[in-house]
C-alpha cells in the first residue's frame, strides 16, 4: 500500500489529538467487595453453584467459605437467558446466550449440548429422575433422557400459546409451566412425554415463581400467594402477613432437608413448617435478608441467601438455619458501584449495593471499610467538600459538616421535614444546595441557614454550575425544562422549556452545556449540545443512552456508552473510543473525575477503574471582556460584552488564543509555567487602559485563576468594515452573494450605507436590504444604523450573463460608509473576483489575494484571504455544519478576522491556530432534493508572520463536519512566500482541473503550461490507497474508472518522478 503526502499530513492532523489518550489506560482498583447473583443452585454432591453477570459461575466445595471460578468452555457470556440446573449423581446443566452447556465428568469444565437443529435453548431444568428440560426460546419443551445427549419435543411450542417463563418439571407426570400472554399469564399442566396438556390457572400481571413440594403441593407466587393439593385443580389463597393489607411477594422458595420451607421476598426472609400453611419473618440482624435468591445446600448443612438490590448487594451463609449468618460477599470483586468521590485528603468513598452507606479507602482503593460518622449510627449517602476543603456529610436523616479545627461534626441540618432522597450539591462559590422531590433548599452560610428556593415545578432536579458562576437545574417532573440562576439561586429563569425528557445534565470548563434527552415522542432521543445558552441546540450523539457523564479541566467529554467509553475533545464533533484495559462491553453507572484529573469508573459487577495517568494536565484562565464605557474599570449592567475578540497568552516564545463568546467571556487552557496575557485590540480606537495585561504563573497543573478586561475607548468613532463573497457564480442562473458589515470602532455609525459595484456581465435582480440609489453597475444599500461591535448581513440576487464566456473571472466590489475615523487604516472596502464554471469541487478551500484567486505566490506581509466552500451531498438535510481550520503556523492568528458566509455562524478561536465556524439550525438540504439551496461557504482574513523569508510555503486545509458524519477534508492550498523568477515562470503555469467532477464513469484530466509532456497519473482513494496509474501526454488525459466505489479521491500528477499538480475527485 502506498499513501500520498497529501494523505499522510490529513491522517497525521486527523489523530495527533489522540496520543495522550493512547499511552493511558485503566487499571483495576482492589474492590469494593461485592456480587451479584443471578442464580443459586445446589448439587447432591455438596457442591454450591452460583452465576454472577459477565463474570461467570463460581462453586464451593466447603460450604461457602471459598469460591472458585469454574468458566473454561463457556466463553465469553452475556447472561442473556440464564439459568442452571442440578440433577441426580451430581450432574449440573446451564444455558446462556442461546448456548446449553453440561458439567463435564472431571468438574472442572463445561461440554457443549445440542438441541435438534435451528432450535436455540432458553432455560434448562431436571426432574427428580433425572430427565433434562429445555425451554427453547420460542416456547417448545425438549426432554432428555440421557443427561442431554439427544433430545426429543415433549411440548410444541404451539401447545402452549404464549412465551413460557416459569416452570416446574417433577416428574411421575406433574409437570407445569407459566406462559406469559400479553399483559396475562396461563398455567399449564401436562405429562413428562408432553400430552395432556392441560390448563389449570390463569390471571394478570407477573409471576414471580412457582415451586413444587416433594410431598405433592403445588405452589404459584403472582400477585398472591396460593397452594393446590391436587396438582392445580383446585388452589387455596395463604397469606404469609395474615391481616395485614399488604402482602409479601415472594420471589423464590426452597425447602430445607426435614420439610422447612423457605421464601425470600423484599420484606424479608419467611419461614415455613406446615408446608406453607403459616410463615414467620426470620430475624436480620445484618439488615440484609431482602431479595430474592434464596437456596439450601442439600445436605441441609448451610443455607444460602442473596439479595441483588441497591442496598443489599450481599451472599449470606447460615449455618444454623438462619439462627446466625456470615457474609460472603467479600469473597467476589463484583461490586454495582453508583456514586465516587475523593476528598483533599486522598480518601475515596463509593456506593454501592452491598453496605446502606457509603464504603470508605483511606489506602487509594486497596481496602474498603462502610463509613459512619463517629458517633451517628445513620447510613451515609453522599459526601462534598466545598472550595476550601471543609468536609460535608449527608445522611439518610441528617446533614453534618465537620470542623476541623475542633476535628468535630456538627449538624446543619435544615428545620424543615428531612426526605431519605435529598442530593448534595455544592457551586464553586460555595453555596449549599439540598435538593429532593419535595424541597429545593440552599445555604450561603455554610449551612448555619436554609431558605427554600422558589423553583417553579421541580422533581429531585439535576443542579450544574457554569464557569461563569451561573447555576442550571432541570425543572418539571416527567417532561423537563432547565432554568438558570444569575445569583447563585435566588431567582430563576426558564432558558429551556418542559418539552423533552431529560435524563442528564452537564457543563464542562468552556460553559458547553450538554444534556440527554428525548423529545415529546422519543422520536430524536441522544445527547444535545448548546454553545451559546440555548440560543440554539444540536444533537451531537444521536441514540446515545447512559447514567453519567464527565468532563476534564480541558473540557474532553467522556461517555460510558454500552459499548465502552467514548470521549470528545472538539465539543462533540470527533468521537473516539477509551476503552484500553477495560472488560469487554463494561456497563457503567457512574464516571468521575477527581481535582487531579484522574478518571473514576464504577461498573455493574466489577470494580471501580481508575486511569493509570491523569487525562488532562492543564491550568485554566477564565475571564470577561466588555466595554467599559464609563472608564471606571467596572462592569456596569449597561455596558455591552465584547464578542469574538481574542485573548492571547505568551510564554516562552509559544503564544496561546482563545475568542470570547456572545457574553464577552472565555475560557483559555494553559501548561506549566508563566503566561502574559493581553487582549488583542482590533484597532487603535481601543485601549486597555484598567489592565494593561496580566502576568499568569503556574506552578503546577489543575490550577484556575481569573483576570477580567475592561476595554475603554481611546477615541469615540465608528470604524465599519465589509466583505462580500458568493460560494460560486453558474452562468445564465441567479447566484446570491452575501454581504457581511461589522463596527469595529468605540460608536454607534448611524445611517450607514454599502455600495456595491456589479461585474458588467451581472444582471441585478433583488437583495434582502433596501436600494437607495443605483448608478450605472454601482448600487447603495441602506443598513440603518449600526452598533458598536454589532454585525449584520444582507444578500444581493443577481443573474450572470448568458453573454459570458465559460471560466470567465467576474468581480465585485463593495465599501461601506461611514469610512473614514480619526487616521485608522480602515477595512471600509473589499475586492472579490471569482470565475463562473461549469463543473466544481463541493467541498474545497481557496485562496485570495488581494481580491483574486491565488493558487502559487504571496508577497511577504501581504495578508490572504481564504474561502471554504461546502454542499450537503449527502440524502438527507444537513441540521449543523462545522467548519475546522488549522491555520498555517506561518500566519498570525492574533490577526484573523472572519468574514463573509452563506448563512449566519458562531465563531470560534480554539487551540493555537484552531477556527471553528458553527452553522446551527442551518437546514442544509441535501442536492437531490434542492441542488441550489444545498451550498454554503465562510471566508475569513488572516496576515502573515512578520517579514516571512521567500521560498517558504504557507499550507491550509480545513475539516467540514455534516451533522454526525466524519469529516470532509478540502483540498489542500499551498502558497509559496515570494515572487515568481524567471526560472520558475514556467512552474507557476502549472495547474490541472477536471471536468465533469464529480463524475460518474470518465472526465477529463486538463495540465496546463506542459503541453506535448509525458507525465503520470496516479489516483488515490482518502486513505491512501493507490487505486490506478496510467500515463499520457500533456495537455489531456480521459480517466476512465470501471466499478471504482463512489467517494471522494485525490490524484498526482508526475513530470519525471516529481510532482507537478494535484487535486481532488468525486466519483459518483
């Protein structure tokens, strides 16, 4: 395989944001404790079963003191459809994931079984003679009678009519199954060869199980409780609470050697000595005898218990018959762990199912003990610190803050009634804040005070805080809205009306607010984005379902998906997979991220993993920019945010930017070290005069700090400038160009006004601003008066003369007025000249110079214009098109300026050299349905480093993101410093096109400046595959493809081994 140049530096911009990320990992912490048992079986050997998810089976030959796993020959399993049976001479059958699997004669693996062909099992069973059952998965029972080697049908699954899902295989002809029918369920009888099928029972809801006694009586669990002494003739309804409304339900029943019956329900556990005739709740004095897997040991030797619910994750023994029992769980490192947190003094604490209240590491997660606050015997739910590292405690009953001056708690709890379900939640500015269904309280004081805050319509809401200290909470109960706080509380407004299901809530360090949701109908369910407070909204990971989300100082999002752990760095753009070290497909409750910057996991059935390496390790700069009009360095509610102005950080001969947003704020990410920041002041009517910069020094990493700008004004005037582009100019069609103005200056421009010159060949036809005069080609448009810092744009329709050659260049011109402000180099007029075509790249980027297109030479200092254009040539409309541009290192970006688009964007000034431009709500239709409407482009303007040296080459290439497709990389443009000499004149004759393009099966390759010159043509597809070469001689080559996949390609173009053009194709 070969790849181009062109190919290797796309490839090498496309992944050097990864590399970080590939040389970190997640490691496995030592706990906590904990399982999850899905199913519990004894054998007659003495041995016990039980199946944790994902992680397999695990058996005991001492009665529970020690387990081992016992997995060679089963796989990789999911769980789906699991169950395990025990039959006579210590014979152990399971299935799982449609797979029936027999304990091999050794015991220390599993053999494969088969049912008849095309038929999958579902559930497995084993009758006291010794008979196998299996349920396959459309309801047919297959019976064998020689320990699974063949099987024959003893019940169609037709017979049955509906889905089994319980059953009790008995033998001597007392066999029964609960099928599920709808919302209803039917009981069944029938013979162990399959006849007389028969039903006995029916009813709605669930049945949660049936069981039969060894001395004849049938028992069924749904939403009572009832026996049948003659095989389910007839049923007796028992009660195990008599008198009491509410009754127990059981989950599952054992029976213990001397005829005791057994029942777990979520009540507790019941026992039985007059075959289910009266109950009695055994004692708990773990707290724990809730659930629903209970199993006795045949011998009668121990009993086994586990409860798989949050707050009693747990495996119990008994050894005296439930008198006593000792827990087990911390034989297994299969914990459900749902909350994380570290505080300052490296202590971490989790939740999970195992304990009531959170465990404790005071060793780095090596080992775990439950955690109480001295003294307060109540669980504890969840743990914060505030901002200088003060501890704060809540529990199921009460709220504590501990004084470590006097290494004392105290309880802060609110006078108003305390709910089990109140969330914690502390702003950076340390405002307290306890939330539940019921009450929304907050505390400025450290807790000594509570008010309740006056949040329309809210249940157990979800609180974020912005880096500009704005607080979020979701409002509403079933369908959400989010409301946002300005003072840290107190008063609300709606910024995001009830109309969706929200499920999750988060800001990162840039203040993107993202959110999960699903709209009115679940019709366009994943996680949206908004960059400029719900002005707009996108989806940005469409059918994207989890419990948490995180992100670090640099503002990476992580997702724990299904499928592993996906992250962003580009606010949702790329995504891409974090997954090294982890267990295949791990589900995660929750993510966390600790004040270092290492990255916590707690996963369903497993421990907590913790990255190996920090995965961010920068300092943050958070900041305001306005103008301060009244020069008292103050911000004043009358005073408007500066927009899209740059700041910009030195240090060590590397410079940083970073562009504010619609509210004039910003967020920088900086390393190690020391940092001079200053504002980049777009013209000399500016002056900064409160704060002439700022020294920044960082020690360390995961530091903040916080440097406002008052901007004032050095001279009172406006200072408008302009640019006017078109994406591209068809002949004898109507073309619309846009033209873009802003006020740069320090006041308003009143009346202002645009003239616009037309090409000759341009026939005006209409524009979206009103026309106040017209002079022969030169028209005036009003735009009425224009703020300061204020942007606008209007369109001009015009047609392109049928008169006009093909490829012939056409120009306009526009200034605007008022031009002229006390000696400042205005920007009041622009130059565009562009050729009309026949045949076009969609997606391409060029380059001009001093109005006209450049495709070899600049002068040094000269600045360069740039234009990507873009077309949804995709089958479906575009909603959100992203433009990303890593500028040259050779261009400064301190001086870019954005210009001129088909529609209206959101800037952005990322990393050094990184532009983004947002199109949100762009509707972008795809070109089969509207060809014309589905074109856009932006132009933005940017000078060079100082005093460039001739021969240097200025190289630019931009991404184009359609909605949640991969990027669309442009062409890229080359533009070699200096002027042309006599000796490269010829070089710079060089160029190719290709027409049509794109192209279905041929087009036609033109070289121009080498005609009658052998060259060679290779084609490469957008991974670097070379696909076709072929030879001819300048100026034409027919390319003929035949069954080449449509897509985007690149092509060579070689003079004796050395490349003389390129360029892209699109093969449709």
């Amino acid at each position: 395989m070969k790849k181009s140049p062109l190919l290797y530096l796309l490839l090498a911009a496309c992944f050097a944001g990864q590399l970080s990320f590939a040389q970190n990992e997640w490691q496995p912490l030592n706990g906590p404790n904990g399982l999850s048992v899905e199913k519990m079986i004894s054998a007659d050997d003495g041995r016990t079963f039980i199946y944790q998810r994902r992680k397999g089976v695990f058996v005991t030959n001492d009665g529970g003191d020690s387990w081992q796993g016992l997995n060679d020959g089963l796989g990789t399993l999911s769980g789906t459809d699991f169950s395990m049976a025990a039959g006579p001479g210590g014979k152990v059958y399971l299935t799982s994931d449609r797979h029936l699997f027999r304990l091999n004669q050794a015991g220390n693996g599993w053999e494969e079984l088969s049912l008849p062909s095309n038929k999958y099992p579902k559930f497995v069973y084993t009758n006291p003679e010794g008979h196998v059952y299996v349920i396959e998965i459309f309801g047919g029972i297959y019976r064998s009678t020689n320990e699974g080697s063949s099987f024959s049908v003893a019940v169609p699954d037709d017979s049955t009519q509906g889905w089994p899902k319980h059953y009790s295989f008995n033998g001597n002809n007392n066999n029964f199954c609960v099928v599920a029918y709808g919302a209803s369920w039917r009981m069944y009888r029938f013979d162990d060869n399959g006849d007389n099928v028969v039903q006995i029972k029916s009813g709605s809801g669930i049945v949660n199980s049936i069981f039969y006694h060894p001395s004849g009586i049938l028992y069924i669990s749904d939403n009572n409780f009832s026996r049948s002494y003659d095989n389910g003739d007839s049923w007796e309804q028992i009660e195990i609470m008599p008198g009491e409304t509410y009754q127990p339900r059981i989950n599952l029943m054992d029976i213990y050697h001397t005829g005791e019956m057994i029942a777990a329900t979520w009540s507790g556990m019941f026992i039985s000595s007059d075959e289910g005739g009266t109950w009695q709740l055994m004692d708990d004095p773990l707290g724990s005898l809730t659930g629903y897997v209970v199993q006795y040991a045949n011998d009668g030797s121990n009993l086994f218990f586990s409860g798989n619910s949050c707050g009693s994750q747990t495996l119990l023994q008994s050894k005296n018959g439930g008198q006593t029992w000792n827990r087990l769980e911390g034989n297994f490192l299969f914990s459900n762990v749902f909350k994380i947190y570290k505080d300052k003094n490296q202590n971490l604490y989790a939740r999970n199912c195992r304990y009531p209240t959170l465990e404790r590491s005071q060793d780095g997660g090596n080992t775990w003990a439950p955690y109480y606050i001295p003294g307060v015997d109540l669980p504890v739910v969840d743990v914060k610190e505030n901002s200088s590292g003060q501890l704060f405690v809540l529990t199921t009953g009460a709220f504590y803050r501990f004084d470590e001056g006097n290494n004392t708690w105290e309880n802060i709890t609110p006078t108003t009634s305390f709910w089990l379900n109140y969330q914690l939640s502390i702003s950076p500015q340390d405002v307290l804040f306890l939330t539940s269904d019921f009450e929304f309280l907050r505390s400025v004081d450290d807790g000594d005070t509570w008010e309740n805050i006056n949040l329309p319509s809210f249940e157990l809401p979800i609180i974020q805080f912005h880096p500009n200290g704005d607080v979020y909470a979701t409002t509403g109960s079933f369908f959400k809205g989010i409301s946002r706080s300005g003072d840290g509380g107190q008063t609300w407004e709606e910024v995001f009306p009830d109309t969706m299901e929200i499920y999750n809530l988060h800001i990162n360090s840039k203040g993107h607010i993202y959110f999960l949701g699903n709209d009115l109908f679940g019709n366009t369910g994943g996680l949206y984005a908004t960059y400029d407070n719900f002005a707009s909204y996108d989806l940005i990971y469409p059918n994207a379902y989890f419990n948490a989300m995180e992100s670090d100082i640099e503002g990476t999002l992580y997702l724990p998906l299904s499928e592993g752990i996906q992250y962003s760095e580009d606010d949702g753009l790329t995504w891409n997979e974090f997954n090294q070290g982890l267990p295949d497909r791990p589900f995660t409750n929750t993510i966390y991220i600790d004040k270092e910057q290492y990255l916590y996991l707690g996963i369903n059935n497993d421990v907590i993993y913790k990255t190996a390496e920090p995965v961010a390790e920068s300092n943050l700069v958070f900041g305001n920019i306005w103008f301060d009009k009244n020069g008292n360095c103050q911000k004043d509610d009358d005073e408007i945010p500066l927009t899209n102005w740059l700041v910009e950080a030195a240090s060590g001969g590397s410079q940083y930017y970073r562009s504010t947003g619609t509210d004039g704020s910003f967020i920088m990410a900086l390393p190690t070290g020391d940092h001079a920041l200053d504002v980049v002041l777009p013209n000399n009517l500016w002056a900064s005069d409160c704060l002439a910069g700022a020294n920044i020094s960082f020690p360390g990493n995961m530091d903040t700090a916080y440097v406002d700008f008052p901007i004032a004004a050095a001279h009172d005037c406006p200072l408008m400038e302009v640019d006017i582009s078109a994406p591209l100019l068809r002949r004898c069609f109507s073309n619309d160009y846009t033209v873009r103005y802003c006020n740069t200056g320090t006041a308003l421009a009143e009346a202002a006004t645009v003239e616009v010159t037309l090409d000759p060949f341009f026939i005006y036809n209409s524009a979206t601003a009103p026309l106040l005069s017209q002079n022969g080609d030169v028209y005036t448009f009003s735009i009425g008066d224009v703020g300061v810092g204020k942007c606008g744009s209007f369109k001009i329709n015009i047609e392109v003369s049928c008169e006009s050659e093909l490829g012939q260049e056409h120009c306009v011109d526009a200034h605007i007025f008022p031009d002229s402000c006390n000696n400042v180099l205005p920007r009041s007029e622009t130059l565009e000249c562009q050729p009309n075509i026949g045949s076009f790249d969609p997606n391409d980027k060029t380059a001009f110079v001093a109005g006209h297109i450049e495709s070899e030479w600049v002068k040094a200092n000269t600045d360069i214009e740039y234009k990507i254009r873009f077309q949804n040539t995709g089958t479906d409309t575009a909603f959100t098109v992203v433009v990303q541009d890593q500028i040259s290192t050779l261009l400064d970006p301190a001086t870019l300026r954005p210009g001129a688009s088909s529609h209206p964007y959101q800037f952005e000034m990322m990393e050094p050299g990184m532009v983004r431009f947002i199109f949100h709500d762009i509707m972008l239709p795809d070109s089969n349905i509207n060809e014309a409407a589905s074109h856009g482009f932006v132009k933005f303007t940017v000078s060079q480093k100082n005093d460039l040296p001739d021969g240097e080459k200025i190289t630019n290439t931009a991404n184009i993101f359609f909605d949640f497709n991969d990027p669309v990389p442009t062409n890229l443009v080359e533009l070699t410093v200096g002027e042309p000499t006599a000796a490269n004149e010829q070089k710079q004759a060089f160029g190719s096109r290709a027409f049509p393009n794109p192209f279905h099966k041929t087009t036609l390759i033109e070289v121009n400046g080498l005609d009658g010159t052998a060259l060679q043509f290779q084609l490469f597809d957008n991974t670097g595959l070379l696909h076709q070469t072929d030879y001819f001689t300048a100026p034409y080559h027919q390319l003929k493809v035949a069954g080449l996949p449509s897509g985007m390609y690149f092509y060579l173009i070689k003079k004796e081994g050395e490349r003389v053009a390129f360029g892209k194709l699109v093969v449709q």
